[in-house]
C-alpha cells in the first residue's frame, strides 16, 4: 500500500517537474518583460539605452524601503548617467505597506513616481493607481530645488501635495516616502551611478 | 446516469457554488470582476476535468484505504502544473489571480467530486462531470462577478486585456457615467451579500418551477377526469 503512494508521489512529482522545466525559460522572460515594462514607463523613451534589467546596485538604507535591502536601476544614455529608479516602500498606509517605484533624474529631478503593490481601501484610498487618477503626476518634475523639504507634506499638514477626497493617510504616507527618496539621492547623487559597487552603509 | 442529467446537476441541480457551496474562499476573494471570475473558474473548471479524468483512469489501482491521499496527490500535481503554465502563458492574469491560483488545491469541489464520482465512474462520464461541474462553478463566479463589478464600479469586462490581450483593452463597458462607485460591493462583504442574494434568486426559481409544474400536473389530471 506505501509502495503504491509512493509510486504515485513518484509519478506526480516527475509531470510537476516536467511543466516546470518546459515552462521555466517562458517564466523568467516574462518576468524580465514586466520588470522592463514597468521600468521603461517611468521615463521619456529614447532618453536612454542601456541594458537597465542587468546594471543595478544593492544598497541598504534605513530610511528606505523600510530598511531593507534596495535594488537601484540606473539609466545611461552614451553611458552617461541619465536616471535612477529607486524602489522603495511606504511603510505608514492606512492598511500596511505601499511600494513605490521612483524615478530620479540626475539632476534630482523626479520624473515619474508609481505604486507597484498596496493593500489601500478599494474607491478610497487607490487613488494612487494611475488607472483612477493622476494625482500621483503631482510629483512628476518636483525637486528639492524648486520645492524646499518643508513643503513635502499633503495640504492638511501644510505642504504642497493635494489629498485624496475622504482619504490622507495614504497621501500623506507616499509624500512622505518619496520625500525621503528624494533627499536619499540629494545625499549621494553621483555615487549611485558608479560602475561598481561603491561602499554603501 | 444520463449524459443530460450530468449536465444539469453541473450546471444547475448539483452546482458546486450556489448547491454544495463548496469552494467559496476563492469564489468570494476572487469575484471583484468579471475577467477575475472567468479566469478563476477556467482555472479550476481545467482542474476539475484533468482531476476527475486522472482519478477515474487510475481509479482500479487505487486501494480504498489509500484513495484520499492519492487524490491529494493528483490534484496538488495538477494544480501547480497548471499555476505553472498560467504564469508562463497568461503572466499578467496569473498576477492579478495571485494567490488564488494555488489555492484551487484547496477547493473542496474538486475533492469531493474525486471521491464521489470520479472514483466510481469510467473516464468519459468523470471528464464530462468535471467539464460541468466546473462550468457550473464558472457561471456562478461570472455572475457574483458581474453583479459585483457592475456595482461596485459601474463596469462590466475590465481588464479583459489580461486575459484576451491587447485588442480586449477596448472590451470595457461603461454602464454609467460619472459612476463613483458601491464600495461596498467590491469590499468582502459585498462577496457574502451577492452570493447570498443570488443563491436566494436561485432557490426562488426553483420553488416557482416546481409550483408551476404541480399546477400543470394538475390540470392535466382534471382534463383526464
């Protein structure tokens, strides 16, 4: 009797392992096609040309994406330095964690800032989706240049950023978040564009 | 049995959601849309007939002592199979379903139609009671789905380019304007109250079916007398 579950376990996990290989190469392209997707959208195109999927850097802040480990895409154009996406997360929702992609040109300009995963109350506070609103455009062209840190807050709290109608929690968490990527890049700038692995805390 | 009677206990007499109401966890996490509710219940509907098929080949080497956890087996193979061809083949529906897609291992329906047919039936009767079966789960989330959609965002077919790709991205329906929205519909509760509402419409068709033909038994009775 074992023998006969055994040989059925056998048997199950040789056509599991079967699908997994078949499938494995089509799973990893269309992983790495999400990922470009995602990461092409948050700049104009043509305005750069390397291979963004591969020339990444791990970095650790504790400010950051809730004090993990971060992996920063960077955008050259003539291999020169042109953007960096900062993947970070906001960890003050009103319902846990927002994670946020953050595009920074190097001039500390922010070009575009998205939501990738959140569990905010639907038709209240996913007014960050760009598919319900463009209030997440509002930091599209901000820096700490033209907007000073005080500023970086939602109008309640006397800054600059409109809330969402019924909603301030979740604004005011991603304000807050892109605030502290903003100023992250404003503190280490051209380092994060160098070739190798700098030093990093 | 009749191949007509295992249709209609799939679909209706029999169904898995609206009758048994087995499978509700992903039937109520899932329902938020309509293209959610068809790609779910696809997923499980393929389930059901590879499950059922599997079971009903394989049911006369199965000793009776065993036969539950050989149908784990089976059915956990199956599904992760199938998890694993939804990301390689439908990527951006397999993100939207998530979770969900796993967990149609737990879906009692499956089991349950392992044990009480599969297992005592030869392999075409198991695949057609699986296909309807699964059909009839299909309907009931494609209906929650609807009614939930519809009202809770004032849309019907959003998303269909997940699972129809890019020339679905013009599908949607706006049915009306300026629409803000039930919130309540979308949220879970909104899942328990749909579902409720529509097994009740559900039972309230049978009872008027049932009265009508009593009645119609009835006159013919007088007629003959």
């Amino acid at each position: 009797m074992a023998l006969i579950l055994g040989l059925f376990a056998v048997v199950g996990i040789g056509a599991v392992t079967w699908v997994y290989n078949v499938s494995k190469a089509k799973i990893i392209e269309n992983e790495r096609a999400a990922l470009i997707k995602q990461l092409s959208a948050l700049l104009p195109e043509g305005s750069y040309d390397n291979d963004i999927v591969n020339d990444t850097l791990e970095w650790t802040e504790p400010d950051l994406a809730a004090g993990g480990p971060l992996t920063i895409y960077r955008f050259r154009k003539n291999t020169l330095p042109v953007a960096v996406v900062i993947p970070t997360v906001a960890p003050d929702g009103y319902n846990g964690n927002i994670k946020l992609l953050v595009a920074i040109t190097k001039e500390g300009v922010v070009s575009a800032v998205r939501a990738v995963a959140h569990h905010e109350t639907p038709g209240l506070g996913d007014k960050m989706e760009l598919e319900r609103s463009d209030w997440i455009d509002l930091f599209k062209g901000q820096s700490l240049a033209l907007l000073p840190e005080s500023q970086w807050r939602v109008k309640r709290d006397g800054g600059t950023f409109d809330q969402f109608t019924g909603a301030t929690i979740t604004p005011r968490a991603i304000v807050k978040a892109v605030k502290k990527t903003v100023i992250f890049f404003e503190t280490y700038g051209d380092e994060l564009f160098l070739p190798l692995q700098p030093k990093g805390r | 049995m009749q191949y007509s009677q295992l249709i209609k206990e799939g679909l209706w007499t029999n169904n898995q959601a609206f009758v048994a109401l087995l499978g509700l966890c992903p039937l109520l996490a899932v329902s938020n849309t309509l293209i959610n509710s068809l790609g779910l219940g696809l997923a499980t509907t393929m389930t059901l007939v590879c499950s059922n098929v599997t079971v009903s080949v394989i049911r006369k080497a199965i000793p009776n002592e065993i036969r539950l956890p050989v149908f784990v087996l089976v059915i956990a193979s199956i599904v992760t199979a199938i998890e694993l061809m939804m990301n390689a083949y439908f990527f951006e529906l397999y993100k939207v379903l998530g979770i969900f897609v796993p967990l149609i291992v737990t879906n009692c329906a499956i089991i349950g139609r392992a044990e009480s047919f599969a297992f005592r039936n030869p392999p075409h009767k198991a695949f057609l009671d699986g296909l309807f079966m699964g059909l009839g789960f299909t309907l009931a989330l494609v209906l929650l789905g609807s009614v939930r959609e519809i009202l809770g965002a004032g849309t019907l077919f959003s998303g269909a380019a997940l699972m129809f790709g890019k020339s679905a991205e013009s599908w949607t329906v706006f049915l009306f304007e300026d629409y803000s929205g039930l919130l309540l519909a979308v949220l879970p509760p909104g899942a328990f109250i749909g579902l409720g509402l529509l097994i009740a419409l559900k039972n309230s068709l049978d009872i008027q079916r049932k009265a009508y033909r009593k009645e119609f038994k009835e006159q013919s009775v007088d007629k003959m007398n």
